[in-house]
C-alpha cells in the first residue's frame, strides 16, 4: 500500500492572489495526494479567498489531486453556523468537519475529520467511523503509543501532520488585534502582516510560540520524517504537510523521495532547514514528552 | 426556556471543600477521582471511592446533589480507568457525569443510562447544531458553556437547543477554547486533555534574579515580577510575552472571572445553573465564595439587584473580568 | 535545592519578644513534642499522608524563619515523622523534596488549609523551594483534613488543655502584633542594602536587555556546528 502525502489547509491569512497561485502551482508541481482547501481559522478571512474556490479546485482536481474542503475550527457566531451548513449543504464535495457542528451534519456520507476534533482514543474513533469519516486527521498531541493503539482498529485511513508549525490552540479572542492595539471587529486583518505567523517570546528573549489571529500555534516546525517508516509499521498512510510560506512543493518532493526511499531523512532534514530558514524543528509529542522538544537524531536542529 | 431559580454548581477538591460547599448553600456540588480521569489531576487533591460515597452521602442529608468530573479523554488502548470511573460514580450515587469524550460518553449512555450526562465544558461545544448533536447521540441532558460566548449570544443559543446551560459565573478563566489547547503540553508534555493538568507544579520554578522574581514552565520563563509585584502562578497562557518588541498579557491579563452583575441578564437568557470553577482551591475559599453566590442568586430570583459579593479578600491582588459575557472581551 | 544553611535568629524574633523564647532549651528537647504531634495528626489525619503517597511520601524541610530552627518532616504514610533540625545544619544531605519558608503563623495557616493554592505562590512572604509539585500537594492535602493547630495541640496535653487554651490565645495575639512590628523594623534596617541590590538590578537588567537583542538576531539562520 503506497503511503500519500496530504496538503493541509493554509492556516495564514495570506493575500487572495497568493493563494490562488500557491495552490496552481502545487496542482501542476506538488506530489501530493489530497489538498484540504478552506478557511479554518477566522471567519473574517473568508470572504476574499471564496471567489477563488471553484477554479483552484478545479485546477487541483484536473491535475489528478482529491480536494477536500476542511470547515471552520471555531463556530461561534449565526454567520459562522451558517457558513458551516452551507458547506455541509454542498453536493459531490468531500468535506472535513473541524467542529461537532459540521460533523453532526455530515453524518451518513462520506466525509473527513479534522485535527481540531478531539480523537484520542479507539472510542472516539468507532462513533466517527460510525457516522461516516472515512478520513481521520489525528490531534497533533497524540504520542506514538496513542497513534499505534489506534491504527491497530482504525477503519478509517488516519492521517498525521507531519512537517508545519503545530495549532496549539484557538481562542475566540483575536491576539493579533489585540497585539496591535485594535479590536477583533475592526481588525484591519492585521494577520496579514505575518504569512508565518507573528514570534511570540519570552521576556528574556527566547522564542517560544507563533501567534495567527485566534490561532496560536508552536515557534518550532514540526517534522516527523525520522519517524515515517515507524508510523507507516502501524499502518499509518497518510501524512499531512502545514502548508509554512516557503517553498512547499519542494518540501513535498523532499518527503515523497524519503517517503520511496530514494533519501535519507537525515539530509533531507538539512535541505528542509534550508528551507526553512533554520526554524528549529520538533517532534516531541510523538515521543510523549514536551511538544517542543526534539528527539531522535532531531536535537541538532531543535531548539 | 426560563428558570425560577438559578442552580448553583460548586467545586470540592476534597471531602473537606465538599463539606464546605455544602454547608456554604450549594445545590450541587462537582468533583473528581483521583486519577487522570478528571481535568484537576493535581498532586493531593480529589476524591477516593470511600470519600466519593461519604460525600454523596453528606450531599444527600443536605438536600444537594454531587456531580462526577470524568471531563479527560480517555487514552488509547488504556480506556479502563475511565469506563470504571463512569460505573463507580453511576453506581455511588452520583446525579450527573460531566464528560467531554464522545467515546465515553457513548459509553456511558450504553452502560448506565439512567445516570444523567452533562456535556463538559472540555467539549467546548458552542453552537447549536454542535449542542445538538450531543443531545441526539449520547441524550446529553446539559451542557456546561465555554466561557467565550456573551450573554446575548447564550440567549440566542438557549432558543435554539432544548438542554439546560450551566455557565461559568467565578474563578479561573481559560482563554482559548476549552479541550482544543495544547498548550501546556507543548512545554510540559503534560495536557489538559490527556492528563488532567494545565501548567502542572511539576514543572513549575521560581528564580530570584536580581531584584526580580522569574516564574517559569519548562524551560520558559512565563513571567517577571518586580519586588512590589504580586507574584502569580506561571499558567501559560497568563504570562508575559513579547510580540513586535513589546512585552505584554497577550493571552490574557492575570484576572479571574467574576460574573455576579450579570446574573439577572443571565437568568433571564435561560440558563439553568451557574458553575463556580476552582477545584484546586483550599475550603476556605470554596466557603467563602459559594455563601456570596449564594446571596447572589437568591437575590436575583427575587428580581433584586445584585449585593455586593465582598470576595476582596479572595481576589486580592488580582483583577477582576466579566470576560467574554462582555463582547469588548474579544 | 539551594544550600542555606540557617543563619543566626533574627535579634528581633516575635517569638522572642512575646517572652515565649525557647532558646534556652536546646532544641533537640523539645523533639518528643513534636514526635507526638506528627503521631497525633498521623492519627487524626491518617489521609493527610495517603493523599502524598502519589507523590512518593516526600520529605519536606518546614523553616519557620522566625524560629531558631527548621524541621524535616517526612510523611511515610506508616511512620510520619517530624524532626527538629539544628540551625547550622546541612540542609542539602537530608533528601529533602522540597522546602516551604516564612513566618510561623502563616506556616500554621498553610497548615490548617487557610491559605490557598493560588495564594500560596501570590504571597512573597512563604518562600517555595524546589519540587513545586510536592508542595502544592502538602497544600491540597492538609486542606482536605480539618487540621486545627490551636485545638490539635492542646488536645495533647489532655486536662490542661483549658489554661494552655488561654495562654495560646494571648500568645497569638501578642505573636500577632510584634509580627507587624518586626516587618516594619527589618524594612527600616535593609533599606541602605536594598538600595545597593536596586543598582545591581538595573545593571543585571541591562545584560539580560543585551542578551535578549542577540538572541533575536540568532534566531533564524543559526551556525550549524555540524
């Protein structure tokens, strides 16, 4: 069974015209299987990027590439319920229901869960693959001991990000406009600024978190390649790149040549550092030991 | 939907605070095991079988009604602690579990449906299709509100659904939505969500560093304290960071919810129960604060405004919010 | 855990100044006292020590600052024990797990479960070192019993317990009042010091200003040593 590489969906708020021709590009270059396509973050972003929605995923699916539409993490507001049964609402697509409000929704057909639903155990697991998930992305806290328990009864196919920085957390309170002094409902979209999202540190100066409108995800980059074929053993298939502001096809085509054992991950992970500019890189919650941290012939580029 | 008299939900780290809540004027008091199967898993506290049933027992003598926390999730290929503290608490006597696992709360709508289920605030359920779908999979007869909704938006969402809310009114106050924050594992390995912990004391120090006190998590430091400073307790997402070169309370200011002024508005949105957090704290505090409630609520069933709480004491030293019930909150 | 081997008493001590000294006595007297109290309370309050055995039954050094003497107390869940501790004694030999500082009286409320979790770590007058979990634990875990020193301990010594009642209460009060008193001359007498550590402060404050800014410029494109 080949293992596929998954695009997650762009966490950021980058503008609509980059967006559009990120996602051209990864369907014409990118050696990935599926790529999740829409606004889970902030209802706000939602607007600029819809127009486009039709065509990109148009273009991905003639390039031979499954889209899959990932809803709204955090469903507070009537607009945001309704965005969400809107998308739920659509015919012939496959959505991924980041909340119990599009999961309850699409029960009965095919569909897929997010990370930002809780899956922790093969309980969880049976009720969703009960009500139809077909794709399952895993909470990214998950050790190997959790991931391996729940392969062994998984029906669904499970997919774990394995490179982006990891979502931590969501509020409903916007910490970019609060960062900047403003208000969630005037925000100016100052998320904009920040394509990787904003450093945030300590007080003496050490980086430690990276802050995307309601979003806070990790200062560090996941990245899971020393681990692939260990997760893959389990029988683990799919794997989800977090879409960072680098070059992501090339970071695809990196993963895929270890993924056909055509390199190393050792010096794939020093071309990733490349890339990525020499963020440090983690994989500590795999090891069920502080996310931050990296272990495992990862220390060299960790924090 | 709306109710005569609101239902006060107090917590009990101990037999203890339990006691005290009792004794204090609480309907219903929430506690836990003491295990990993609850989301106050802190070093000393919480509750025996023998205690739970004393407890329950005490509860009962004094017309109130205890509620089970069994609000973790449960760990893969290790679900027993959890299925065992769902049949142990259900057959105590126990009112209602509050569970936040779809996994356990399917298990215990199979295996002891008589025992009532109120959806956990971990579930961070805030919205009605969401709310819904508790109730129609696992007959969830009440659902604890994550504290990011404001009261206009509660009053809405009590129209839409046909179970009670139980809101946070008092105590600590989680700033990202609850059961969705990895957090405190990223720098401790140790989680909300998997251990019951948020920023535990095990990996919690304190340095003196000049004249400044240094509280840090893991390996960061969450804050600085100046000598004229109250020092605070480093929970992540209550300290100090620096963003574009200025330092400050990004997440959110070292402030505890407190809720009282808005209880008429809340009655009046329907809700059920109002929920004071604080498992953890000692019996002195749960007295104090559940007898103030007490006043409070029984002030505004008679359409009174609300008295002065006269919890200074308790809050000194840090500063109060109505949180999120305000929208100027977000 | 720091060494701090314990200094002289402070000239000054309340409990000195309430004419309740001890110092003629050499502590290690008064250790059967204190033997019975800790079997008292392991009796009285046996889940005291069932609730520290999560923790592995640590051991705990108790300073009174304003006593001439600490205590190891160890909290075996069979055979709690409470030792007088000499001043001048090495306190980094004792496998101690954590140690919990500050005036008597608020030892006695932390005991009796008066002061809280939370206001535990805001007080800048008890001072927490080492394992914050084991102490937070000791903190949850007396609050769960209903420990009250003045009661408890005069219950020890039986029929006398009414005079002793008395004696207490006047002794607290007094305790009470020259505890405020002693603040206010140890605040005078530190303050040339205090001045002193201030300048040292700010500088310290400015490296660590330096250090950050070059942390910052580290933070991408950091030299691989490889």
């Amino acid at each position: 069974m080949t293992s596929h590489l998954n695009l997650g969906p762009v966490l950021f708020n980058w503008p609509a015209d980059k967006l559009r021709d990120f996602y051209f590009r990864i369907a014409d270059e990118a050696p990935v299987h599926t790529v999740f396509l829409g606004e889970v973050v902030c209802s706000k972003r939602q607007p600029f990027f819809a127009p486009h929605l039709p065509e990109v995923a148009e273009r991905l699916t003639a390039a031979g590439k499954r889209v899959i539409f990932s809803s709204l993490a955090l469903v507070l507001s009537k607009r945001e319920v309704e965005l969400v049964r809107e998308l739920c609402a659509l015919d012939d697509v496959m959505v991924e229901a980041n909340d119990l409000s599009a999961a309850s929704q699409l029960m009965g057909r095919d569909h897929a869960i997010g990370p930002f639903i809780n899956i922790y155990n093969e309980g969880s697991l049976k009720v969703f693959e009960g009500q139809g998930a077909t794709h399952i992305s895993l909470p990214g806290e998950l050790s190997r001991k959790s991931l391996a328990a729940l392969a062994k009864n998984a029906q669904a196919d499970l997919e774990v990000q394995i490179f982006g920085r990891q979502p931590l957390a969501i509020s409903a309170r916007c910490y970019h406009a609060r960062a900047m002094g403003l208000a969630k409902d005037s925000c100016q979209y100052v998320c904009e600024k920040h394509p990787d999202g904003m450093d945030l540190d300590t007080l003496d100066g050490d980086p430690f978190l990276a802050v995307n409108g309601l979003q806070t995800l990790s200062y560090t980059c996941a990245n899971l390649i020393g681990e692939l074929t260990d997760m893959q053993t389990m029988g683990i298939r799919n794997f989800r790149l977090s879409p960072q502001n680098t070059d992501m096809v090339e970071v695809a085509n990196l993963y895929r040549r270890v993924l056909d054992g055509i390199q190393e991950p050792e010096s794939t992970t020093e071309k990733l550092d490349d890339l990525m500019d020499g963020l440090p890189f983690s994989n500590g919650f795999y090891y069920a030991t502080e996310g931050v941290s990296a272990q495992n012939g990862l220390e060299e580029f960790g924090v | 939907m709306t109710t005569e008299k609101l239902e006060l939900v107090c917590p009990a780290g101990t037999p203890a605070a339990l006691r005290a809540a009792v004794d204090a004027g609480a309907d219903t008091v929430y506690c836990g095991f003491r295990d990993a199967t609850n989301a106050r898993n802190f070093p000393g506290l919480n509750f025996s079988r023998d205690e739970l049933a004393e407890g329950i027992e005490y509860a009962k003598q004094h017309g109130s009604k205890v509620l089970v926390a069994l609000n973790t999730y449960p760990e893969a290929g290790n679900p027993e602690p959890w299925h065992q503290a769902v049949l142990d608490a259900a057959d105590l006597g126990a009112h209602a579990l509050i569970m936040a696992d779809v996994g356990l709360l399917s298990y215990a709508a199979d295996n002891r449906p008589d025992t009532r289920r109120h959806l956990s605030v971990q579930a961070s359920a805030s919205n009605p299709d969401a709310i819904g779908y508790y109730q129609k999979a696992f007959d969830v007869k009440r659902v604890v509100l994550p504290r990011v909704l404001t009261v206009p938006e509660i009053a809405a969402l009590n129209k839409q659904i046909d179970v009670e809310t139980e809101v946070f009114v008092f105590g600590g106050l989680c700033v990202m939505a609850e059961g969705r924050c990895s957090l405190s594992s990223y720098a401790t390995g140790q989680s909300p969500n998997m251990n019951g912990v948020c920023s535990p004391a095990s990996h919690v120090r304190y340095e003196n560093k000049g004249n400044k006190l240094v509280s840090k998590l893991g390996d960061f430091t969450i804050n600085q304290f100046s000598q004229s400073e109250a020092a605070g307790y480093p929970t992540l997402c209550k300290g100090r960071f620096v963003t574009e070169d200025k330092p400050s309370y990004l997440f959110e200011d070292p402030t505890s919810l407190n809720a009282a002024q808005f209880l008429p508005e809340l009655m009046e949105a329907g809700v059920t129960a109002l929920k004071i957090e604080g498992r953890q704290r000692g019996k002195a505090y749960i007295a104090q604060v559940v007898a103030a409630f007490r006043r409070a609520a029984d002030a505004a069933a008679r359409g009174e405004t609300v008295p002065p709480l006269g919890l200074e004491n308790i809050t000194e030293g840090q500063r109060e919010t109505t949180g999120a019930y305000n929208k100027r909150w977000q | 855990m720091s060494h701090s081997p314990k200094g002289p008493p402070a000239p000054l001590s309340p409990i000195l100044l309430a004419g309740l000294a001890l110092r003629p006595v050499p502590y290690v007297l008064l250790q059967p006292i204190f033997t019975k109290a800790i079997r008292q309370m392991h009796n009285r309050h046996s889940d005291v020590f069932e609730r520290l055995i999560a923790l592995g039954s640590p051991r705990y050094l108790i300073d009174p600052v304003d006593l001439p003497f600490s205590f190891i107390m160890d909290t075996n869940p069979a055979h709690p024990t409470l030792d007088v501790l000499a001043e001048g004694s090495d306190e980094t030999i004792m496998d101690i797990k954590a140690c919990v500082r500050g005036p008597l009286l608020q030892l006695i409320e932390l005991l009796e479960g008066r002061i809280d979790g939370d206001a535990l770590f805001f007080s800048r007058d008890l001072v927490v070192e080492g394992d914050t979990e084991a102490v937070l634990g000791l903190r949850n875990a007396v609050d769960g019993a209903d420990i009250n020193v003045h009661e408890d301990l005069l219950d020890l010594f039986g029929p006398l317990s009414k005079p002793i009642d008395g004696a207490a209460q006047i002794a607290g009060k007094i305790f009470n009042r020259f505890s405020r008193d002693l603040s206010l001359i140890s605040q005078a007498s530190t303050a040339p010091l205090q001045r002193k550590c201030d300048a040292q402060a700010a500088s310290i404050e400015e490296l660590e200003e330096t250090v950050a800014t070059l942390k910052k410029q580290l933070r991408r494109r950091r030299e691989k040593t490889a």
